[in-house]
C-alpha cells in the first residue's frame, strides 16, 4: 500500500479505455464507499449518496440513456445509440455521487454541495489506494433530469459526478502540473 503523501502526490485520472476487469467488489468496495464518505459535513446532514452501477446494472442504465437520447436526437444511427448503451458498460463499476442538500438555517446549500465533491475526491482516493483507477466524468446525464429520474433521483437531487473505476492497463507518467508560484497568492 502506497505511503499517504505519496498516493496524494502521485494519483492520476485514466482513460476509460484503460479501466478493466476487475472493479473493487466485496470488501474492497465496501472500504471505497467508507472512505468516499468521510468528508467533511457541517451539521452531520448528510447531503449526499451514492448509486452504484454494476454488472447489469450498467446496461439498464444505458438503455434509458439511449432512449433519452433517441427522444432528443431522432436522426441518431444506431452506432451513436450503442454508444448511449455502453456509457456505463465502458469500465467495471461506475459510483454516481448525488447531492441531496437538506434546508437548513445555517448550513448553505454551496457548502453541502462542496461537501458531495469531496466524496467524489475521496472516491479517486480511495480507489488508488486500493489498487484501482479511477477518474470522475459528470457527462450529460448528468444535467438531464429525465436521465437523473431514470437513475432514480429525486427532482431536487443532482449528480456531483459519475467516477468511473476499474483495474488499470498500465502506470501513468506523470504529466505537468500548475506552478506552485502562479496559483498561491499570500494576504
């Protein structure tokens, strides 16, 4: 297992094409979510779950995607559907992170929303540790409340980000990073 400052230094986002079989599963997974969900949280209000997509799972996931986007697109060719079919089926396990804010008088939305990215870190996190890739994508069923229905969220719920996880192909360089001196400013 990785140092902790070394894993933070080093964690990289992989191409969807380089996650395969297999995904974090049993108590693998289980620690993942663990992880994912110890994040800061005001008030302990818990503004946010999880949906997990595997195995078949996925496929019905993107069935509805393809429907969606069929209704929306009625020119689409059936290439561009089965690319709507196989949205989630493209790596082993995809972790939807939902914000569910509650109303509250002194905690704001924006907090328990940053709250939801949090998880979404912590998922990437987790994940490396573990041995898995990972890499966090909030693509159009995303923003589309009839997919966020589909996936059986509430009208006022949204999705932080879909983290897309599996076994990596193969160890990424590492690639430049922003200069420490034109992004710290101090007051």
């Amino acid at each position: 297992m990785p140092d902790a400052l070394d894993l933070l230094r080093t964690r990289r986002s992989f191409r969807l094409m380089d996650l395969v079989e297999p995904g974090p599963r049993g108590e693998a997974l289980e620690t993942l979510l663990t992880i994912a969900s110890r994040v800061p949280d005001h008030g302990r209000l818990v503004p946010w779950r999880f949906v997990l997509f595997e195995g078949e799972g996925r496929n019905r996931a993107g069935e509805a995607f393809a429907r969606i986007y069929a209704e929306d697109h009625p020119d689409a060719d059936e290439k561009r559907l089965n690319e709507e079919r196989q949205r989630f089926a493209r790596v082993p396990l995809v972790l939807a992170v939902v914000t569910s804010p509650v109303a509250h008088p002194k905690i704001p939305e924006w907090e328990q929303l940053m709250s939801a990215a949090a998880c979404c870190q912590n998922t990437l996190l987790a994940a490396a540790a573990l041995g898995f890739g990972g890499t966090w994508i909030t693509e159009w069923p995303a923003f589309d409340a009839r997919a966020r229905a589909a996936l059986g969220l509430a009208e006022h719920e949204r999705i932080a980000g879909f983290i897309y996880i599996g076994t990596p192909l193969q160890v990424l360089e590492e690639r430049p990073r922003p200069d420490l001196a034109s992004i710290v400013t101090r007051f």
